[in-house]
C-alpha cells in the first residue's frame, strides 16, 4: 500500500530535485551571460518556481508517509491489545500459564518493531526506481547525434533584418550597426567573426531576447501546405 500510494510522490522528488540542481547550477554558471542579456531575474523566477512546486510535492509525500506511520501505529497497537486480551481469557481458563501471556504480548511488540520502519522504505519505491532509470540511461550510448532528415526548403521561419542596430547602456560604440539580414525558411547561415564582434549580440536579437535600438528583425513562419503537411 505505501509503495503505491507514494510512488509517483517519490519518483517526481527525484525528478524535481535534479531540474532544481540542474538550474541553480546554469544561474551559477551563466551569471555573467544572464546579466549580459537582462534576464537574471526571469531565471530566477523560474528556479523559485521549481522550488514551490518540490516543496509542495515534498509536502504531498510527507504527509502519505506519516499517514502510512499513523496506519501502521495503530494497527500494531490493536494488535498488542488483540494478543493481550485473547492471553488473558485463556489465562482465566488455565489454558495457558502466565510466563506465555508475557511471552505473548513481548512477541506482538517485536512483530511491531520489525515493521514500523517498513511503510518508510516502501514509500521511497518510486525514488529508487527513478534512480535506476537515470543509471540506466548514464550507461548508454549518450553521444549525441544530427537528425537524419533535413527540413525542406521553404519551411520553418523566414529571418528579415533592416537596418538593425544595437547599442548597450553606457557603451561608446555600437554592437550591431545597421545589419541587413535575409534568411529564407529551411536555408543555413553561419556567421562567424572575433570575440566581441556582435555574434552572441546578432543571436539575441533575432531570438528576441534582446530589443534592437534601432531597426528591428522579424521571424515569419512559411507556410506547410506546399508540401502537404499540417503546421504542429
């Protein structure tokens, strides 16, 4: 019952305790990018956000948990009184002597301590499994790999820039300074340059991360129907 009743409790603790690392670690590691791109705060969000909801998942198993314990407490206690009664009647009828009435009832605690700690174990169930999954994926082949197909030409977004510019706060000279940019749907561009040359800057802009301070770009989703297929 308490293996059950806890399993996927227990599973997504797992789960969200190692996004919940997972993300602490990016705002570490990518302090000074997220700063950069004015979005310290948003990932922050997203990590308090993470946290309530293991907090409340947390909450949820504690409370099966001590529910389980409560069960379990209550069962041996009628358990002891159940052995202790019967003893008693039979003792009353010299069916049995008094040093087995003891020995009866010392039996029933010990059966109580061998399984009071057991609800607590089985609950954990869904955590041991989510364990040997995430083993079990480690120890395969995790190199990644390209898709085998290609997107065909003329679908997915269509990247336009006119005249873009970008300059940071307090900055003297300009990171984009009028770029002219025309992508069409299902083409690759590659742009290259030194450190500091606008690239991160080109990429942010065109994802929307970033806003131009002069001129813009658009993203336009070419249409499927061309090539038979429905958009997702």
């Amino acid at each position: 019952m308490a293996a059950a009743w806890g399993f996927s409790n227990s599973y997504q603790q797992v789960v969200d305790q190692q996004l919940l690392r997972r993300l602490v670690v990016d705002q570490v590691q990518a302090s000074a990018e997220l700063m950069s791109y004015q979005t310290t705060q948003w990932h922050r969000a997203i990590i308090a956000a993470q946290e309530q909801q293991a907090f409340s998942n947390q909450r949820r198993l504690g409370r099966k948990a001590a529910l389980i314990n409560c069960l379990v407490s209550i069962i041996s206690g009628v358990m002891v009184v159940a052995v202790l009664w019967l003893a008693s009647l039979m003792l009353t009828q010299q069916s049995v002597s008094g040093p087995i009435l003891v020995m009866a009832v010392l039996i029933a605690l010990g059966v109580n301590e061998a399984f009071i700690s057991l609800p607590a174990s089985f609950i954990k169930l869904g955590a041991s499994y989510a364990a040997v999954r995430r083993l079990n994926e480690l120890t395969g082949d995790s190199s990644p790999g390209w898709p085998a197909g290609t997107l065909p030409e003329g679908t997915g977004l269509n990247i336009q820039a006119k005249q873009l510019s970008l300059r940071y706060a307090q900055t003297l000279e300009p990171a984009l300074n009028e770029i002219d940019l025309q992508l069409p749907a299902g083409k690759r561009a590659v742009i290259t340059g030194n450190s500091g040359a606008g690239k991160s800057s080109l990429a942010s802009v065109l994802m929307g991360r970033l806003k131009a301070t002069r001129g813009g770009a658009s993203r336009r989703r070419a249409s499927l129907a061309a090539h038979g297929r429905k958009p997702c």
